[in-house]
C-alpha cells in the first residue's frame, strides 16, 4: 500500500507515504521488499518517475534516507535496460546514480 501511495498523483497522499516511508526509515525497519516494489512499477512505466524524482529532492543529509534512495534506483536500472524503450526520465534516475 505505501508503494502505491507513495507514487500517487495526489501531492497529499504522496507527502503522507513520504513521511511513512522516512519515519520507518529512521526506525531501522526492512524496506528492502518496498524498495525492489518500486523499482519495478517505475520500470514497467506504471508511474511516472518524475513522483520519484520529488522523494529523491528531498534536502536531506541523512545516509539512511540517502542509502534507501539509492538502492531503489540501483535496483529499477538493471530492470529498465532490458527495456527496448526507457521510461520517460529514465536519464534522471541514471544521473542520481553518477
């Protein structure tokens, strides 16, 4: 459920998933199945990256948070290169990486 409001087109439900998603961020909880949920409906293009990019702008300087991040992103590349057509803003997900 936090992986589909997470990404939702409603800005609100967005902010509250984000705000979930940081708390058990924080409280060492296993998001290692919401992390490879996410890479992979960004992927099959079921969401537009861009409501990604906006949890990757988050200002912040916490390696947990930054950790979570990246994982997701390590884990939709390989997922999008077999892809004969990449996902719109695929290019900024590559970047977030380098």
């Amino acid at each position: 459920f936090m992986g589909i409001a997470f990404l939702h087109d409603k800005k609100e439900t967005r902010d509250l998933a984000t705000e979930y998603i940081l708390r058990a961020i924080s409280r060492d909880e296993d998001l290692s199945y919401l992390q490879h949920f996410l890479a992979d409906i960004l992927a099959q293009k079921l969401t537009p990256i861009n409501r990604f990019v906006e949890f990757l702008d988050i200002p912040t300087r916490e390696p947990k948070v930054k950790a979570f991040q990246k994982a997701v992103v390590e884990a939709y590349l390989p997922l999008a290169e077999k892809l004969d057509k990449k996902p719109t803003n695929h290019k900024k997900l590559v970047e977030f990486i380098r």
